[in-house]
C-alpha cells in the first residue's frame, strides 16, 4: 500500500504499522527533514530518489516530495507463541536480518520444520511487507511473526518459558556436539555483522554449522535451514 504527501506520511509514522520503506525526494527541505529524522529514530529504510522517480510511483503525482510503502501484516505476539508450544518448542529469533529476501526464507524454513513462532525486532530490520510474504511462498500467512522492540528482553522471556537459547555464530561448538533437545530458540543474526554482542552474552549457548570450502559464511536463511533440520533430526531419534 503507498501511503503519499507529507501530512499523510507523517502520520503514518506516529502508528505502529509496518512501513517497508519510505521515498524522499533528494536534498529534502522543511518538512521532509522532519519525515526524514522520524524514520531514522524508527528504523525505517529510506531511499532518496530524483522527483521524476516519486512522479512514476506516484497514483496521482501529489507526493509533495515523499511516498511510503506500508502493510497491514497482523503480527503475533511473544504470549502468542509461547501459548502454541506444548512440548520441545521450537523459536526463531532474527536480530537484526535487514534482507527482505532472507526473512522471507527464514519464515519459510520456520513454517516448514514446524517452529512455533519467528521473533524479528521493530528497529533496523526487515518488517514483513507484500514482498517478504511472496518470497516466503505464502509461508509468512501460517507463521507466528511477533516484532518486538528488544531482542535481548525477548530472549529474557524466552528464558522464563523454559527456553534454552543457541546463537549461530561462526566460531561456535559444533551443533553435532550440542544437546538441542528440550524447548530451544535458535538467534540467527543479520547479514554482515551477526549476532550482537550482547545478544551472543545473553545466550545459553553459541553454535556453529562445519565450514569446509574457502567461503567463510553462509547465508543466514541456508544456515538457519541446516541448524533448524538438525533440531528435527535429533528430537526424531
């Protein structure tokens, strides 16, 4: 949905829905820096783009300079996945995957291995939009998404409910030397600078998936994909 003109988009920062992205005309005067400075404290991507590209996305041409994308994706709360679990839950927490493309295949892999619930933060990262629920494959619909404003306090409930918490990190135990059975919650961090540092600190335990090519990562959806298969593997046994 393209939300247009500044009075609009200011307004539809002060709610708690989802924005994608926002369109600024480039060198913003006056009121656009206001708009600019709101998105920023939010977390909110914003593209500063020529007029003539705002005039083409535009339905009317009356964008006075700034277009939002925005979604109305219902979003779950933590009481609402935890209240899915009975027994050997299974959560995903992503801090801060700023990708649409890997969110969307992070709810996919978590829809398909059957997770309870994916927790994402409200600041600096992906939201779910139209886009992120096409590449899930529809997996977005089905799955529990809670945004919450602290990963970290997300963790610290996650703890109370009986959860043991594993980051992905490349310089982990080996997740064929862990114990994944029991309720787990697995944190898989953003693009370039995985998991945080206080994030990793809050953790039970940092894991890691075995390297034997010269590429020293893997993508955080194919990464989290093996990790969250290798959770069913062992609860099969």
């Amino acid at each position: 949905m393209k939300i247009q003109g500044r009075n609009a988009v200011f307004e539809l920062l002060k709610t708690d829905k989802t924005i994608d992205k926002i369109l600024l005309e480039k060198n913003p005067q006056g009121s656009l820096n206001k708009i600019f400075a709101e998105a920023r404290a939010k977390g909110i991507r914003v593209q500063f783009v020529d007029k003539k590209v705002l005039d083409k996305e535009s339905t009317d041409g009356r964008h006075q300079g700034v277009i939002a994308f925005s979604t109305d994706y219902k979003y779950a709360s933590i009481d609402d996945i935890l209240g899915a679990t009975a027994e050997n839950g299974l959560i995903i927490l992503c801090d801060g995957v700023e990708d649409v493309h890997n969110l969307g295949s992070i709810i996919r892999v978590a829809e398909c291995v059957g997770a309870n619930g994916v927790i994402i933060p409200s600041t600096n990262s992906a939201s779910v939009t139209e886009a992120v629920i096409r590449i899930s494959a529809g997996a977005a619909e089905h799955m529990r998404v809670a945004k919450v404003t602290s990963i970290n306090r997300a963790i610290d409930e996650l703890k109370k409910a009986g959860y043991w918490l594993y980051a992905l990190e490349a310089d982990g135990k080996s997740i064929y030397e862990t114990d994944l059975t029991g309720n787990v919650a697995l944190v898989i961090g953003g693009e370039d600078s995985g998991v945080k540092r206080l994030t990793r600190e809050k953790c039970d335990y940092c894991i890691s998936l075995p390297l034997k090519g010269k590429v020293n990562s893997l993508n955080a959806s194919v990464a989290l994909g093996v990790a969250a298969y290798e959770v069913l593997r062992v609860r099969s046994k």
